[in-house]
C-alpha cells in the first residue's frame, strides 16, 4: 500500500458512500490537490495494485456521478468538488500560467442558466465554464 501524505485537499473529509476504488482515486486527488488526467491517476495508484485503466476510469464515472469530483473538459482532467455536491453547474478558474484550477461557487450562473435551459425544454446534466487567465501568484512573478 502506499503511504498518503496530507497534501492541499485533504483536510477535507472523505465522503462515506465510496467504493474502494472510488476510495482510491478520491485519496489521489485530495493528496495531490490538482487536476489529473485519468492515467496520471493510474500511474500514482500502481502501487496500490490498480493496473487496469477501466478500473480507474469506472472510478472517476462513480465519483462525477455522485458528484464528488469534477470532469475539466479544456484539460481532460478531474479535480475533487470543493462544494457541497452535487451541482449541475460548475465554474472553474484556471491559470493559464501555472494550470492551476480553483472551483468557483457563483451562484448567479446557476440561477441565470437553470430557468433558461429549463424554458428551452432541455433537460441539463452539467453545465461547465472554464475561465481561463492568471493566477494571482502567476500575475506577480511575470
Ligand atoms: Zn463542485
Ligand atoms: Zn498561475
């Protein structure tokens, strides 16, 4: 087994309704407190015995499900939710400098585009906005 180490996210508890494996890929990201693509994650738990890259990926679909995590599209990567979950619209910050990701809770995005996909009679899964610019930390270095 490998040893986790308390990294940036995981001073938050880990939900109770995870299978092993969802248990497994929830750490990894906690611990690494950034986005991963789905064979990052792969490659961090070997050690762990997970090899197959369904087993993770099946993983990853149980934790979006139940919304716990978060898939970014522009990054084709997964971050862990930092709300309470689940919620169809997410907002996301990302730095364009260094790819860090930070969820935003902005409640006007959910309250303007819910009624309005609801009017065109279209049922919504998710919604995603990727605001993409620097980071504070990025916008002082440069
Ligand atoms: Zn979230
Ligand atoms: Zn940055």
């Amino acid at each position: 087994m490998t040893e986790l180490h308390e990294g940036n996210g995981a001073d938050r508890d880990r939900p109770s309704n995870l299978a092993k494996n969802e248990k497994l890929v929830w750490e990894t990201l906690a611990v690494t407190g950034e986005p991963l693509k789905a064979y990052e994650i792969l490659d961090k738990l070997k050690e762990t015995g997970v090899r197959a890259p369904m087993t993770v990926y099946r993983a990853l679909e149980g934790l979006e499900s139940k919304g716990h995590i978060h898939k970014l599209d522009g990054l084709n990567s997964f971050v862990l939710c930092t709300h309470e979950g689940p919620h169809a619209v997410q907002t996301f910050l990302v730095c364009e400098g260094c790819s860090t990701v930070k969820e935003l809770e902005v409640l006007a995005v959910e309250a303007d585009i819910t009624p309005a996909v609801r009017a065109a009679n279209f049922d919504m899964h998710t919604a995603r906005l990727e605001i993409k610019g620097t980071c504070i930390s990025c916008a002082q270095t440069s």
